[in-house]
C-alpha cells in the first residue's frame, strides 16, 4: 500500500507543476489587455486545464483508497491528503510575486 501511495504522490507532485508552469506560460501568452497570441494561450490553458482534472482525479482517487483501507492515520496518507491542495494554493499565490 506504501508503494501505491508514494506513486500517487509523485504524480501529483508533477501534476501541480506542470499546472503552475502551463499557466504561468498561458498567462505570458496573453497580456491582461487582451494582447497577445490567443491560439498559444488557448493552447497552454487547455493543458493546463487537462493536468488540473487529471491531479483532481487521481487526488480522489487516492482519498476513496485511504478511506476504504482505513489507513488514514499514516504519514504518507495525511502528506497524499494535504498536498495538493496546499501545492496549488502555494502555487496559485506565487504567480502574483512574480510580477511584483
């Protein structure tokens, strides 16, 4: 089960960065102002969009598993938890230093 667990964590430890950097390229594709390339930004959205629902799958699927196997009380299971969502969030409020 260990094994299981330590996969679904890399995979959405690299799910959330290629999420942070698909948008980040997404958002230098197309300024605020509406200038820019919109198909490289539709582009770079629509994956960026694709990893976020993979990371959500894979994350619920992990949960559905550690509340079926009554192995929540584990570290790795609490670190498969809580990462992703505090990755994003971490994520998602650092694209506002880079331009400060």
């Amino acid at each position: 089960m260990n094994k299981i667990l330590k996969i679904s964590l890399i995979i959405q430890l690299l799910l959330v960065l290629l999420f942070c950097y698909l948008g980040f390229q997404a958002d230098l594709a197309m300024d605020k102002t509406g200038i820019g390339d919109y198909n490289q930004f539709n582009k770079y959205n629509m994956l960026a969009g694709l990893a976020f629902y993979t990371l959500s799958g894979i994350w619920l699927l992990t949960l559905i598993l550690i509340v079926t196997k009554n192995i929540y009380q584990r570290t790795l299971s609490k670190m498969c938890i809580s990462f992703p969502p505090i990755a994003l969030v971490i994520g998602w409020c650092s694209s506002f230093l880079l331009y400060i």
